[in-house]
C-alpha cells in the first residue's frame, strides 16, 4: 500500500521584510532610528507642544537647566526657552537636511546617469564640472552662495545641494557604468526598448539601494553645514536653530556653558543617528554585507 507524502513548502519572506531583518540585524542602527523618530515626531509636534513664537523673551536670562519646572532646559542669554527652541529647531533641521539632500541626489543621479550612459565628451565634461566644485572647499562655497542670495531656508537649500551632489554623481556613474553593458540591458535593446525606458525601469532601481545609503549620509553633513551658517550668523533670523543658538551662547561658555551644550548634543544626536541609520541600510541593502554577523 504506497503511502504518498505531501511536502509542505515554507514560504520564502518577502524582499521587504528580509531588508527589514537585516537592518534590525544592525542594533546601532536601530538605536539610530530610534533617535531619528524622536526627532521627528518633536519636529512634527513642535506647535503642539510649544504653540507659541519660540524665539520670544520668556523668563530671565541664563536660567539653569532642571531648576524651573517651566523652562526645563533653562533660558539662553535672552530669556528665551531653550526647550522651546530645540524643538522647533528639529523642525527647520530636517526640513533642510531632507529637502537639501533629496536636491543633491536629483542633481547627482541625473548628472552621473547621462555622464555614463551617453560616454564620450559628456562623460568627460560632467566629470571636470564635478571636480571643479570640489576645488573650492565645501564650507567657503556654501557661506558664499548663502551671503549672496540672502540668509533664507530656500537659498541654505540650494547652497547645500549645490555641494553635496558629487559623490552621488560619481556613485550613479560607477553604477550605470557596471549594469549598461549587462545582458539584462542588451536584450532590452534588442527588444526596442527607448533608452529613456531602460535608464528608468531597468537600471535606476538597480542603483538606488547605494544611492540611497549615500544620500542618508547628505542628511547628515546638511545638518552640519545649517548648523556652520547659523553659527556664524548667516542662518535664516526667523527660524530656531540649534548651530546659532550655539553661535549666541559661545561668550558665555564660561558662565552659562548649558546653552551651547545643549544643542551641541542635539546636532550630534542627529548627525550620529544619521550615520548609524546609514550603516544599517548599507547592510541591509548590500549583499556582500548581508553575511556580516
């Protein structure tokens, strides 16, 4: 009497939550995003949890920190809140920490897409134009662009874009360069697929997941470079901001040391959870890394 067995096949997990694995895998990353959706979510409430103008006189200046129940974080050397300005500060932070590096990935995927797809003298005049912007140093550019247009946030936007682009440029042309000549690619011409098609449907989602890590890193250095310019007080005067909050407070670092202190902390809270988020898509999104315990 034959006895026939069916095998019950486990299904495989999907793409999505195989990269989710891999990134929770990573447990700075996690941490770091960790750190990031607090940020966000201050940033996404700062009007409901401080309502009014942040940049308004409250209390007296140089209220230490923990010492009124009202202003936990105490007042810098105006009297403004500093709690209050760290959260709406998160705002204008990410605002051009995302905006400025979604604008130099654009330039830099377009740039370095048409540079290796059309090869040749275009090749060979976007790669000089690309060293050109990195003759000047990346700081002197930016506070240059920013004192010529004007301290607002859509110029800073601009400026950071204008010299982050690059490394992306150079990444997306590495990349193209590798799957243009692919059999994959040659089959689609073959088949009489426009170039524009097989640039956007065939080779672009084989060379974002870099991309994207790359990009994640941009958010990082425009939240350093915002923080350079309201330092030196070229930042827009209408928004809070951590790096001029630290620019406002340095002549009284001997006194009243919290005020720098303490959007110091909040700019490197970021700028590392940044990295860290960055390093976990890396490893999640590589596959040479997927092994790394």
């Amino acid at each position: 009497m034959s006895v026939s067995v069916s095998t019950l096949s486990v299904a495989a997990p999907r793409p999505r939550f195989l990269l989710l694995r891999y990134f929770c895998r990573h447990r700075g990353a996690v941490a770091g995003l960790a750190i990031m959706v607090l940020i966000t979510l201050a940033a996404l409430f700062a009007g409901v949890i401080y309502p009014t103008d942040p940049l308004r006189i409250v209390a007296m200046p140089e209220i230490w920190p923990f010492t009124d129940v009202r202003y936990p974080l105490g007042t810098d050397s105006l009297g403004r809140d500093i709690a209050a300005i760290i959260i709406h500060g998160a705002r204008s932070t990410l605002m051009i920490g995302l905006v400025a590096s979604f604008t130099a990935t654009l330039i830099g995927v377009t740039i370095g897409a048409i540079a290796a797809w059309c090869g040749g003298w275009v090749d060979e005049v976007l790669m000089r134009v690309a060293e050109l912007f990195q003759i000047i140093p990346n700081v002197v550019f930016v506070l240059t662009i920013v004192s010529v247009l004007g301290p607002h946030m859509v110029n800073i936007i601009i400026a950071v874009g204008l010299v982050s682009w690059q490394p992306i440029a150079r990444l997306t042309r590495a990349e193209f360069l590798a799957f243009k000549d692919r059999e994959f690619v040659q089959a689609c011409r073959v088949s009489g697929m426009s170039n524009s098609r097989i640039i956007i449907r065939e080779i672009l989602p084989n060379v974002l997941p870099p991309v994207i890590v790359l990009s994640s890193l941009v958010v990082a250095g425009a939240i350093l470079y915002e923080s350079v310019i309201s330092f030196l007080g070229l930042g827009d005067p209408n928004l809070a901001s951590w790096g001029r909050l630290v620019g406002e407070g340095r002549s009284l670092i001997r006194s009243s040391w919290f005020i720098c202190a303490i959007p110091g902390v909040a700019i490197m809270l970021a700028v590392l959870a940044l990295n860290l988020v960055g390093d976990g898509l890396n490893d999640a999104l590589n596959p040479k890394l997927r092994g790394r315990s």
